[in-house]
C-alpha cells in the first residue's frame, strides 16, 4: 500500500510510468547544458527563511538575552500573542537540510568535480562576505560589545570558521552544509558518484540509528551527545535530513524501489525524532510549552508539499509563465542572503519603526519587508558583481590545480 502511494504520488495521473525527470526535463532545450528549475523549491526554500525569520524577529527578539535580536531591539517589543506561531520558524532549518540533500544531488548530476567545487564556492563565499560584512557594520553601530571582539567574529564568519562564535547566529548552519557538499565533492573527485545513493544512504541510516537509540530510556544523554557541535559537523545530527532530500531525488528522477522507499521512511522517522529533540530543547530555553507535536507536523506537510512541487512542476509554471517564474527564482536566489541579512536588518528596521510610533504589528512586517527587500538587493545587485570577480579567480585557481594534479599523475605513472 504504502509503496502504491509513493508511486502514485511520484508519477504523472495520466501516464503511470511518466516519472518526474521525464517532466522538468521537458523544460531543458536540447544542449541547454544545466539543469531546468523546479519552480517550487525556490518557494519551498523562502517560506522556511521567512519562518526562521519570524522565529528570530518575534519570539528570540525578547525572550532569549543573549540573542543578536534582543540586544539590538532592547526589549522594545514583544509579541506573546504570536508566540505559538513565531516559536515553530526554527523547523525552517532542518526543512533547509531537506532541501539541501535534493538541490546539491540533482545539481551534482553529471557534474566534474571542479564544476561543483566552482559552484558551491561561488554560491557560498560572495554572499557570506557581503551579509558578514553588512552585519558587522550594524553590530559596530549598535550592539554594546566591543569592537575588538566583533572584529574578531567577523574575521571568523569571512572564512566560516566552524565554530562559534560568528557574527550572527545564524551562521552555524553553513559548516554544516559545507560536511554535506565535502562528502558529494569527495564522491566526484574519486570518480563515485554514482555511490552517492549508498553512501548518503549509510550516512542516513546512522543518524537515524542514533536519534532511535536516543529516544530510548536506556541510553539517556545520547540526545545531548548527538546535538553537540563536532556531531552536526559529521552529520550524525542531520545526516538523516540530508540523506532524506537525496532519497526524494532519487525516487523522483531514478524511480521508485522498495529499498529507497524503506531507506526514506526510515530517514524521515530520524528527522522527526532529531526535530523532537529539538522542540523540547526549544521549549525549555524559551521556557514555554506550546509545540504539541507542530514542528513535526510542519515538516511533514513541508514534504508532502516537495513532493507536490515535483508532480505538479509543468503546471506550476504554465501558471506562472516565464515572467513570473523568473520573479519566483529572484526570492529562491534571495533567500539565502535573508536568511544571513534577517536578525540585523529586520530587527534594526523594527527598532526604527517603533521609534516613529508604528503599532507593534506593523513594525514587524516593516522589519520582514526590509530584510527581504535587502536580500533581493544583495541577490540582484550587489552578488553578481562580487561573484564574476570571484568567479575569475576561482576559474584560474581550479585550472592551475588541475594542470598541476593532471602533471603529478603522469609523473607517477612513469
């Protein structure tokens, strides 16, 4: 039954062997040479930034001392009648890993391993050096630490140091994904990526073993020992998140098994117990008690919703048309700057707002507006630039270390 479902849901209605690689590539003209966006997921990945940034700008804002967003807003603000709602936002990262795991093995598809290492770089580097720097210049102007010690975050977050402290919060992310992009590079460049599947698969099933066994009685503390810093960075602690948006891609581009049906259940219980972990862990530092099961079943409406974009992807964009497909791949290029921008931006525009008498209501969205307007305009404006003369030295660089490996190799077979 379970495995009539996925194929039904994986496959077109109207052609039960039409699966969705068949329908995005209908959108690649011949010889186009890179993949054809899925509409959807640009979507997908802004409202999960708009979610961390509500749980920043209205809950962590004025309950959390430490947090960049308290010490800027002051306790100017508080939101109690949002909480419930604002509280759940931080789902929107594990719904990233998601995202992530799809996105880099769909775009890794046939790539070499310096078209990869070129892109991943490309994609991370000019926006961290943009938004660090932008946050740095706020936190100079309004956060009450000393320069000296912002300085020194700065310099940490410029080269995503992959421990804390950084600039913003926000950034402990990055390193993490990096752990994932490392594993697929490593793939390409020993010529395997076509392991992917097994290797993602076994990366998968040890985080999902993990949070198991942590959710246990027997092994208490497994759960804290699984969220520490050096356990995210071997994802054991999203490993299964990952290897779940891989299986997506796997089951929607390459077809439907039982094994990749029982691996994706399986992972997917590792991401709701992971997700567990972290609601109670939520609660207790925000000392409140609302979630009852929402974040778990957020993310398990933010599948049935990929799982959707997929099946639904030549209809999404007939409706949207190439113009406003264009303006959905504006916000999903957008949003990784927003969700680097968001806390300084947004909360920096709420303070003003508040300070010329705006309701509490409408300074929220007026910093929400703002910090998306600025991510536009650093994802339009300001990126590409950086990016072409990044991207220039990054192409000298790559091709003076293939020449060089490409030379040591022939050496060695002397």
């Amino acid at each position: 039954m379970a495995g009539w479902l996925f194929q039904r849901l994986f496959c077109d209605s109207r052609a039960h062997h039409r699966c969705p690689r068949m329908i995005l590539q209908s959108h690649i003209s011949p010889g186009e040479g890179r993949k054809t966006q899925v509409v959807g997921i640009d979507l997908l990945r802004f409202l999960a930034a708009s979610a961390v940034m509500l749980f920043h700008l209205a809950c962590t804002s004025w309950i959390i001392p430490s947090s960049e967003a308290m010490m800027l807003l002051d306790g100017k603000a508080r939101f109690p009648d949002l909480l419930e709602l604002a509280a759940v936002g931080w789902i929107g990262v594990p719904i990233f890993f998601t995202i992530s795991g799809f996105v880099i093995a769909y775009s890794a598809e046939g790539a070499t391993p310096e078209r990869f290492l070129r892109s991943r770089l490309l994609r991370l580097m000019p926006g961290v050096w943009i938004c660090a720097t932008i946050s740095f210049l706020l936190a100079l102007a309004f956060l009450p630490l000393s320069a000296t010690a912002m300085t020194l975050t700065y310099l940490r977050t410029l080269v995503l140091f992959p421990v804390p402290t950084w600039i913003d919060g926000v950034y402990w992310t990055l390193a993490i994904e990096i752990a994932f992009y490392a594993v697929v590079f490593t793939l390409l460049l020993l010529q395997a990526g076509h392991r992917l599947e097994i290797v993602m698969t076994v990366v998968g099933l040890i985080s999902t073993a993990i949070w198991i066994a942590a959710s246990t009685p027997w092994l208490p503390g497994l759960d804290v020992l699984a969220s520490k810093r050096i356990a995210k960075l071997l994802l054991i602690t999203h490993g299964c998140d990952f290897a779940l948006g891989v299986l997506v891609w796997l089951m929607a581009f390459r077809g439907i098994t039982g094994q990749r049906l029982v691996v994706l259940c399986l992972c997917g219980l590792g991401s709701l117990l992971q997700i567990a972990y972290d609601a109670r862990a939520t609660e207790a530092e925000l000392g409140i008690q609302t979630f009852n099961y929402v974040p778990e079943l957020v993310f398990v409406g933010f599948l049935t919703l990929l799982a959707a974009c997929l099946v639904l992807d030549r209809q999404l964009h007939a409706l949207l048309g190439q113009r406003g497909a264009a303006w959905v791949r504006t916000i999903g290029l957008a949003t990784y700057p927003l969700y680097l921008l968001h806390t300084f931006v947004g909360v920096l525009a709420m303070r003003f707002a508040l300070g010329v008498g705006l309701p509490l209501l409408a300074s929220l969205l007026f910093g929400m507006s703002t910090a998306c307007l600025a991510a536009i305009a650093v994802a339009t404006r300001v990126e590409p630039a950086l990016r072409m003369w990044f991207g220039w030295i990054v192409d000298r660089t790559l091709a003076h270390l293939t020449r060089s490996f490409r030379a040591w190799r022939a050496a060695s077979q002397i």
